[in-house]
C-alpha cells in the first residue's frame, strides 16, 4: 500500500490532504492515514473520535483518462459542496486544488500558493499554463507581485485587487518581506553558514546571468544568507534568505562559488543531475529549490498591516 499526501491547508486542529494513490488496496488511504495517528474525519470504522452521522471527509475530487478515440488526456475534477460536512471550512483551498495549485492562505485581498516545479508565475512571463491562469479561473482578477524561476517550487503571493498590489509591490521595492528557501546542493561550502556577497550581469542572449566576486560594468549586487543544515551523500541541504532580489540569484549564485543546486542544468552539472543519488532526494528529479516560508511586514496605514508578522511555512519537495 504506497501513497503520496501533501498537506494542503490546516485550520483548527484539522488538515486538507491532496492525496495520490501508488496503489489500490481496500480502504488505503483510511487505513494508512489511520495508521500515522491521523484518521479521517468522520471515519466510523477507523476513528474512534468521529460522531454517529458524520459523512467521511474523504472525496475524489480530480479523474484523468485516455480518450478510447482520440487518445487525450482528460481530466475531471468535481469539488465537495460547502454545505456538506466539514468541507466548508475549505472551500477556498479546495478551489485552488481544483486549479492544480495548493493554497497556502487566501483572503480577499491576497492568495499566497504552494507553485509546483515547471509552471510559470505571470502570463506576461510566456506560455499558457501559468499560476495567473489558474487562479484567475477558479477566482477571478488576481495580480502576480513577484517571480519565482519556472523550475523553482514553493510559495508565491498573489494581489487581488489594486489597493493589495501596491501595498505588496511596496513592501518588496522597501524589502520587509522575508523569503527563506530550501535548496540541495552539490558538495558542501567552505564554511557551514554566512553571506554571498556577489556581482552580476545579466546575459539576455543566453537568458542567464554571469556572476563576478567584484564590481564590473553593469553589474548588480546579489547578497544571500545561508546555512548549512546537513551534508550527505556529497549533497548538502541548505537555507537561504534573499538579502536582495535579483533574477536567477540563487541558481547562479551557489554554482559560482563551485555548489550548484541539484537539478538546475542551466548553471549546474548535467551529468551530475543524472547521478543516481538525486532520485534519492527528487521524486521527480526537478531542481532541489524551493521557496518555503515568507514573512510579512508592511506599513501600520497599509491595507495589508492586519497581516503584520504572520510567517507561512510549507516543507520543500526534496529530502536529505
């Protein structure tokens, strides 16, 4: 019995789970939730805590098939109404699910999301599958307010509505949002923690940057933090905080200094992005970065000031 869960939501004392089964075995996802000391809500038969009369909150939400004619994928998607059961205190997470984009925290005036690996944030960034379209079709206008890399997974927040974007849009030109990352690197730095402090322009024609160790001409500064957590393998897991902001700082930043990232192929090592050990820490093989956990901040007179010091945090989708 194998299964993949991701946390979705969690909201008083409950969490939405977006499950997908390896296997099919009688009552798996019951009994193997169960099993961990999580039970599904309202689970007669495996939870000793659920009520004579709960429905169990359990519910194929998403079907993908092969067309018998003409071969396409298609997929079905149907969510639990509201009305039924605890699926209420969900629904503007189960929206996003129903998008393909796990929502991290939403209300009327910000959607932050949990972006996959491969899909571009902003329409105005090129392709048609994009976390703007998404979310704009399951809830309306929503303004992107910064970039991660297509390859980069993790948390990425949305405007929606004007007033929103320019509280956001400020507070990023000013810095006070804090954006911390999760990374697997080749190798191990020099020292176990401390600060890249780097220069670099940008290579439109290679769509890249070049990174110096001094000032050149054209260039900008690109400052990180980082500590390592943990080295196995001749990997290491490490977290970085963004000090500035510039494209590709991260990827670029960490092959300088001779410790790409696992998976990036554009600043890294291919043959080593083949080498056995990453299926180890990649289910999928994609670039070992993501974003997981932003802080807010922002001015007392902002409409966004009631977000003040709130922290969200999700779990990267590599391990070491």
């Amino acid at each position: 019995a194998s299964l993949d869960y991701t946390r979705a939501a969690y909201k008083n004392g409950l969490s939405l789970l977006d499950i997908e089964l390896h296997t099919g075995r009688h009552h798996q996802i019951r009994v193997q939730l169960a099993s961990e000391g999580l039970p599904i809500w309202g689970d007669q038969r495996y939870n000793a805590s659920a009520r004579a009369g709960q429905q169990i909150a359990l519910w194929a939400y998403s079907l993908t098939i092969e067309h018998p004619v003409r071969h396409e994928r298609m997929t079905f998607t149907a969510l639990p109404p509201s009305s039924l059961g605890i699926w209420g205190s969900f629904s503007e997470e189960l929206k996003g699910l129903e998008a393909g984009l796990p929502v991290v925290y939403c209300d009327g005036n910000v959607i932050i999301v949990n972006k996959p690996s491969g899909l571009t944030v902003a329409e105005a960034d090129g392709g048609g599958n994009t976390c703007e379209a998404l979310l704009r079709r399951a809830f309306g206008e929503v303004y992107p307010v910064h970039r991660l890399d297509s390859p980069t997974s993790g948390l990425v927040i949305f405007a929606r509505n004007a007033m929103a974007k320019s509280c956001l849009d400020n507070a990023i030109r000013a810095r006070s949002i804090k954006k911390s990352y999760r990374l697997i690197i080749k190798g191990r730095p020099q020292r176990a923690e401390g600060r890249l402090r780097l220069y670099a322009v940008k290579d439109s024609a290679g769509a890249m940057v070049r990174v110096f160790d001094t000032p050149s001409a054209g260039s900008v500064e690109m400052v990180t933090d980082y500590r390592v957590i943990k080295s196995a393998m001749g990997l290491s897991l490490a977290e970085a905080t963004l000090v500035t902001g510039r494209t590709h700082q991260l990827r670029a930043s960490f092959a300088h200094i001779g410790c790409p990232i696992a998976g990036d192929d554009k600043y890294g090592d291919r043959s080593f992005n083949r080498d056995e050990r990453l299926r180890r820490v990649s289910k999928r093989g994609a670039l070992c970065l993501c974003a997981v956990r932003v802080e807010l901040a922002f001015d007392d007179e902002c409409v966004l000031s009631y977000l003040n010091g709130r922290r969200f945090e999700i779990e990267p989708p590599f391990v070491l």
